[in-house]
C-alpha cells in the first residue's frame, strides 16, 4: 500500500511542475519575464504549490484507488448482513466525487470569499492563475474531508448495531491489516497535506485588505486537523468494541455453559483475543496525554525554529492585544 500512496504522490509532483511550467509560460506570454517569475516566486517559494499539491491531491487518488477496496475488506473480515452492506455502500460513496458536493461546493464558495480578502500579491494572468489554483486546493479539501466524515459515520453505523455484527470464524489477518494500513498511511498524508497548507498560506506574502483576515490562516488547521485525527481513531476503537462486547457475551455463556460447549466457547474467546490484539488504537485514554505533550512539543518546535510560524503567531499575538 505504501507503494501506492508514493506512486500517487510522486504522479501529483509531476503534474504541479508541468502545471507551474506551462502556467509560467501563459503569464510570460500575455505580462512579461518579470510577471512569470513573480508568479513561480509566489507559487514555489511562498505559497509551496508543489508541496501543498502534491500531498492534498495525492491523497485524493490514493483515497479513489485503494478506498474503494475497503468495502471488499470489510466483507471478507464481517459476516455479511443488512449493517455491513449498509456501511460497504457508504464508505465506497465517500470515495467518489461526485457524492461530495455538499462539502466540495461550500469550501469553494468560501475559498473565493477568503482568497479574494487575502489579497493574493500578483496581477493579471498570474493572478487569476493562483486564484484558480487556490480554489482547486479547497475543493479538494472539501473531499477529502468528506470522505474522513463518511469513514466515521459509516464505522459509527457498526458502532450502534454491533449486535447485528459477527466476525468471520476463518479470514486472512492481512484484511485487518490493510484496514489499519490505509486508515494510518491517509491520516499521515493528511497532516502533512494541512500543514503544507497552512505554511503555504503563511508565507504566501498576501496583501490583506484588513488585518483582522490574518486569522483566517488557521482555517486549515480547525477545520481538518481534529476530523483526520478521530478519522484514524473511531474505525478501530470501534472495531475493538465489537469484538470486547463479543468476548464479554463469550464469557457470560462460558460461565453458564457445561462441560460439553465449554471447549468452542475457549476457542472462539481464543479467537477473539487474536482479533483485538489486530485492532491496534491511534490513542486512548492511557496514551493521550503522551499525545498531547508531543503535539505541544511539535508545536514548540515548530514556534521556535520556523520564523514564519513564529511571526504569524506573534502577529496574532498582538491583534488580539490591541
């Protein structure tokens, strides 16, 4: 799977350079040399185009190849009933992009607004350039929002009805594994993709029309951040409650079984066990606070040692003195 995501990865990389190379040229070609290197210079070096791109859109095919697969895991891992299939529709739904337009379209619209009070520094072709690529960037965050969104309702859908839900006595450990694979290798290219986004709006050198829009720049952080962390948690804590809420009725029939079914519940307790000990949480409550102090370590490092962090933050820092 990891082959998969690169190979996403490493495609989007070269579709954001040939894109900035022919945008380069349509600038050069309508204002002039000095309006096309403004225009990679505000691209590349400030708003990192590159990066923002190719980890926002890499993300986005990797999610419409290998997410459509999950249904199909799901399957070989759960007996097939009314739930499961319900949630197998849903989940292979988030992964089109025609079904997330309710989040596509109003992150858009509100791209437009916020992009148009930034103020974007170019002019011209190389203005209504970047405006266009910007869009593109929230459309894109719309879906892949979308499809965390889905990911989660569809596992909570399981969550409220894992009395209807079995686990196959006889499945290949390397569905579960592909499950945990994928929702750990997208979280990870998330973050990276939200806060390629928010350093590249950082630094992209907007002329704002009025200070009190430098706030916005923490979009990306409030609205993407907490959604793709309780993305790669919700699927496997549930997972996990399914199969302890199996074992506590396990047991309960163990205790008031005879001699004679005693050895099929052990095994089937047994079997259990395997499974949950697969279903590895992101964080629990034992983990958390060792979460959140490296989350604040990061955010420190981050402070420190990267000025346009810094200065952003301490622009806030005195608006919000004033």
């Amino acid at each position: 799977m990891l082959i998969a995501a690169f190979k996403w990865l490493g495609l989007q990389l070269f579709v954001i350079c040939a894109m900035i190379g022919a945008f380069s040229l349509l600038v050069w070609l309508f204002n002039g040399r000095e309006e096309a290197l403004g225009f990679i210079n505000t691209a590349v070096v400030r708003m990192k185009g590159p990066w923002v791109w190719t980890f926002g859109y890499g993300l986005a095919f990797f999610i419409t190849d290998r997410g459509r697969q999950l249904p199909a895991v799901l399957d070989a891992v759960l007996v097939p009933n009314e739930v499961t299939a319900e949630v197998s529709q849903r989940i292979a739904a988030s992964t089109h992009h025609s079904n997330a337009y309710r989040f596509t379209l109003p992150l858009t619209v509100l791209g437009v607004f916020l992009t148009y009070v930034y103020g974007i520094p170019n002019r011209g072709v190389a203005y209504v350039l970047l405006y266009l690529c910007l869009l593109l960037i929230y459309y894109i965050s719309g879906f892949l929002l979308f499809h965390f969104i889905e990911v989660i309702l569809a596992f909570e859908t399981l969550f409220k009805k894992m009395d209807r839900v079995e686990f196959k006595q006889v499945y290949s450990p390397l569905h579960l594994e592909y499950l945990t694979s994928y929702l750990a290798i997208t979280t990870v290219i998330g973050l990276i993709s939200i806060y390629a986004g928010f350093r590249g709006t950082v630094t992209a050198g907007f002329e704002f029309q009025h200070e009190v829009w430098r706030v916005f720049l923490l979009t990306p952080l409030i609205l993407f951040i907490p959604g793709t962390l309780f993305y790669d948690y919700y699927p496997r804590y549930v997972l996990r409650k399914i199969v302890q809420h199996k074992v506590f009725n396990l047991m309960a029939r163990l205790g008031a079984s005879d001699a004679s079914n005693a050895p099929e519940l052990v095994s089937k307790l047994r079997d259990a066990s395997a499974v949950n000990s697969q279903i590895l949480p992101f964080v629990d409550y034992k983990t958390l606070p060792s979460y959140l102090i490296a989350i604040l370590f990061v955010i420190s490092l981050a402070y420190n040692n990267d000025p346009a962090v810094s200065s952003f933050l301490q622009k806030l820092t005195q608006m919000g003195s004033k």
